[in-house]
C-alpha cells in the first residue's frame, strides 16, 4: 500500500552514486514515515552512510529525487538540510571539547551578536527543550568534562535547537555503557512520541530489533530488504546484509582443559593524576588455550588493566610474571619488551592508539614492528618487505579494498580494525590482549574476529578479551573476569554465566 505523502517524513527515489569505480548507492528507494524510528543496516562499504551523507546534504546524488515532508528539495549542502528540518549526530561527536556546551550549541547560530545576550537567549530556548525531550545537560560544563552519554545528549539537543524534526543517528551507542545505551533508548522513545522521525544506522541487530519499527537493509550499495520489524529476526537480518548464513554469538559446544599459565598478575594497583584509584588489587591468571573475557561497565579499571598488562603503564604496585620473566612496579614490562615476549596487544581506541590515519596501510601494518630485522636493515626501512607482508595480511583477514597504498583513514572502520587484528595476531602471539574487538564493526567482520580469535586460542595461545559487549563476552569466552570499581567483583566459569549473574557482578552485586 502506498502511504500518504503528507505522512512521509523522507522519501528518496532512486538514488545512484558513484566514486570513482565504486558504485556506492544503486537505485535507492527508501520511505520514512514521520514518528517512526527506521533502522538502516549493512555491512562496512554497503552504501547506507552514503546515502545518509545523500539526505544530509554531504554528498550529491548523481541521480535521483528527495522530498521532505511530502515535498521535493535540492539539498546541496548540510545548511539546506538543516534548513529542511534534518539534523545529523554523527559517530564521532563533532563538538569543541574547550567550550561550554552551551556555546557548542549556539556555535554558528548564535542569536545576537553580543555574547551574553546571546546565551542567555539561547539558555532560555534549551531549558524547556531539555525539559520536554529529556535531553539533560549542564550547559555550563566544558565538554571535555561531560562524560560520553552526556556529550551525545548535548549533539541531539544541538540538532534539535537548529530546529531538526528528522535525526540520522549514526552508529549512536558504539562509545556508550550499556546504561547509557538505555538512556539514549529511552530518549529516542520520547521523541518519537513527540513526533520525531528517527533513522538509526547501526550494526547491532539486536538494538534495531529493540528500538525500530521498520528496517532497510543495504548490500552492495542497494536495498535488499525492507521490512517492519514484526516481520523479521536478528538472524534474517543478518543473512539478508551477508548474503549468507551467519554463525554468530554461538558458542563452541566442547569443553576445554586449559594448558599452563602463561601470564599471572598480583595486586595490581594504579592511581591516576588526581589520586584516583583505578585499579585496586587485581590479580588474574591467563592460562593457554583459553579465552578470558573481561566484563564491566566501560570505565571501572579494565582499559588500565590493559595498558598494564601491554607495558604501556606501570602500576603504583603488584607483579607479573610472565614465563620466566617476573616484574615489579619498579622495573616493569615495557611494549618493546612485550613483543619480544610474544604479547600482541589490540588496543580499544584503533584511531588514537592502533593506527596513523594519514599513514598508508603499509606503514600502519608494521607499526611496533618496524625495527624487526625482516624490516629493517642497518636503519634503512625494507618497504618492499612491508608491502608484501601488508598485502598477505590483507589476504589474510580479508580486508578491503586489498590496496596497501590506501591511507589508513579511507578504510571502513571494519576494515581498519581487521587490519589492526592482523598486524597483531599474525606473528602468532602467545598472549593476545585485545579490547573491544569489534567495536562499531558490522556483521560479518563479527564473525571473521570471532573466528580469529578462536583459532589464536586452539593453536595454545592465551586471549585476554575485553569488551563492553555482554553478548561478544558470554559467545567467546572460557571464563569470565568482571570488574567493578577497579576491583574483580567476581569470576565465572563460562558454564556459570548468565546475563543476570555477570550483570549483578557488573553492577558490584553478589552472585546468588
């Protein structure tokens, strides 16, 4: 049945784009109706931010129409988007971290030349916004200083101010704890409610199957499935963005005997610059041939634990020994070290720590290994050894496109982070510390991690997985570490793990 076209928030008929030799959308139809929340999905590389980019003015079409509102628009440019009623809350938090986040808000549209009538104009039209949409911010805080839940309430409300009846959320909860994924849900909620349209590209089925009421999927640049929510599955989704069946989430059926221990930490304690403490007597045992995931809301000690364990930091104190190699705080673990010791490290952040945007591929997949003898001879630089085993790596983990000349920031972050999982698994590790494995990775680069991770451990190795994913944690690991307050809060054996038990640990609750 055709909807009503005065009840069309979006339409796009036919939308081609093309870079290059890339075909990025093929003839896209997509409606929207208005008060509705509408999942797009697909893998890395299937079209959807494109077309987002499309509605939002970022990219032009090569052909094809866009109403709004039940009329056709030209949107050339963010400002005729805006303009149209459509904002845009991007995965990368597009704020000035130094300013108030009142002054982020009225930043380009500030009402009044005068500063402080300015912002007092603008605080007068945000506190009943903020009030009616459950959106709440200290206006007064620098950003830098809002925690991460807060600073994607303050870009919502940024759109909102501008006048957005139309919001393209992109990959929302990838930075977020899952109480503040529930927050921003329940947010969402609210405005649909209010009349709000909602277009959530996202890899996480099971929040699209929480939150939508509608679904695309995008393959290849077109539609190949569009659907009420009612109709589909988590499974069907994922079949219909692969194009085949997907095992995901399963976990291996046998049990495991693990070998000897490889590393073991006691009493790990860190304090940061302000005294606090971050980790409060830790002890943990990684033993071969076997998983350990390492659950807890994001922020109670596990990316210090990490930073540790890699030689990044030293703690105030506590030891670690790993095979005939003992350290104290005095004389710690450093990452040179660590590599000569067969400890790969997958850091959580694979922009700030596990590449160089501007670098090429090549350059990025020897990172910490550049002073290898295969790649380095009497100072000079083996490039030609470089790229070839960058091409290998590409083959490997299957990342694409398989040009190691491509800077490092062209690549979907998919493929950024397989190829930061192939520099650091490929030597064959014998301790794998990796944190958020596939953080903001669709489905099916899911599964290839999964599956490297597996093989790492099968072949004897010892994995240290640390995710804020409960789902990723309960389908990979042998036994289960959660953390609370930087202290463990308890250990489970995988057979002994369930949501509600691991949820109460993580929450500095006894098991019963």
């Amino acid at each position: 049945m055709t909807p009503d076209p005065a009840q069309v928030a979006v339409s796009l008929r036919g939308i081609n784009k093309r870079f290059g030799a890339v075909q990025a959308n093929r003839a896209v139809d997509l409606t929207v109706p208005k008060g509705t929340i509408h999942g797009i999905v697909g893998e890395n590389g299937a079209g959807k931010s494109t077309l987002m980019s499309i509605l939002y003015g970022f990219y032009q079409a090569d052909s094809g129409s866009i109403s709004i509102d039940g009329h056709p628009v030209q949107i050339r440019g963010s400002h005729d988007a805006i303009a149209c009623g459509v904002g845009m809350v991007h995965q990368h938090f597009m704020l000035v971290d130094n300013l108030s986040a009142l002054d982020n808000v009225m930043l380009g549209a500030e009402p009044h030349w005068q500063l402080d009538t300015a912002r007092r104009l603008v605080r007068r039209k945000l506190e009943p916004l903020m009030a009616e949409s459950g959106l709440k911010v200290n206006l007064d805080a620098r950003v830098d200083e809002l925690p991460v839940g807060e600073r994607q309430r303050l870009e919502i409300l940024k759109t909102l101010y501008r006048g957005a009846h139309i919001l393209i959320l992109d990959e929302p909860t990838a930075v977020l704890t899952p109480a503040e994924t529930e927050a921003l849900f329940h947010t969402l909620r609210g405005l649909r409610a209010r009349g709000t349209t909602v277009l959530l590209i996202t890899h996480k089925l099971k929040e699209i199957m929480a939150l939508c009421d509608h679904v695309t999927v995008m393959r290849g640049g077109a539609v190949v499935l569009d659907t009420p929510i009612a109709d589909t599955s988590i499974d069907g989704l994922a079949e219909a963005m692969v194009g085949r069946h997907v095992n995901l989430g399963r976990r291996d059926a046998a049990a495991r005997r693990p070998g000897p221990a490889l590393l073991e930490a006691k009493g790990l304690s860190l304090r940061d610059e302000l005294g606090v403490a971050r980790l409060d007597g830790v002890s943990l045992r990684l033993n071969a041939g076997e998983i350990v995931g390492v659950a807890g809301v994001s922020g109670n000690g596990q990316s210090e634990l990490l930073d540790l364990l890699s030689g990044l930091r030293a703690p105030d104190s506590g030891t670690l020994a790993i095979g005939t190699h003992t350290f104290d705080a005095r004389h710690w673990l450093d990452p040179a070290l660590a590599r000569e010791l067969r400890i790969a490290h997958v850091p959580e952040d694979r922009h700030q720590r596990g590449l160089v945007l501007p670098f090429a591929a090549w350059e990025s997949a020897v990172l910490g290994y550049q002073q290898r003898p295969r790649y380095s001879h009497h100072g000079w630089m083996q490039q030609r050894t470089m790229r070839g085993d960058c091409s290998a790596m590409m083959e490997r983990y299957d990342v694409r496109p398989r040009n190691p000349a491509l800077r490092s920031s062209r690549f979907s972050g998919g493929n950024q982070q397989k190829l930061v999982l192939a520099r650091e698994a490929m030597p064959e590790p014998r301790i794998l510390l990796v944190g958020q494995p596939t953080r903001g990775v669709d489905i099916g680069a899911i599964e290839f991690i999964h599956g490297r991770l597996r093989a790492l451990r099968d072949g004897g190795g010892a994995v240290l997985l640390v995710s804020s994913e409960l789902d990723e944690i309960l389908a990979l690991s042998d036994r289960v570490i959660v953390m609370n307050a930087g202290r463990i809060s308890g250990e489970l054996p995988i057979e002994q793990c369930t949501e509600t038990a691991v949820g109460r640990l993580m929450a500095g609750a006894a098991v019963h």
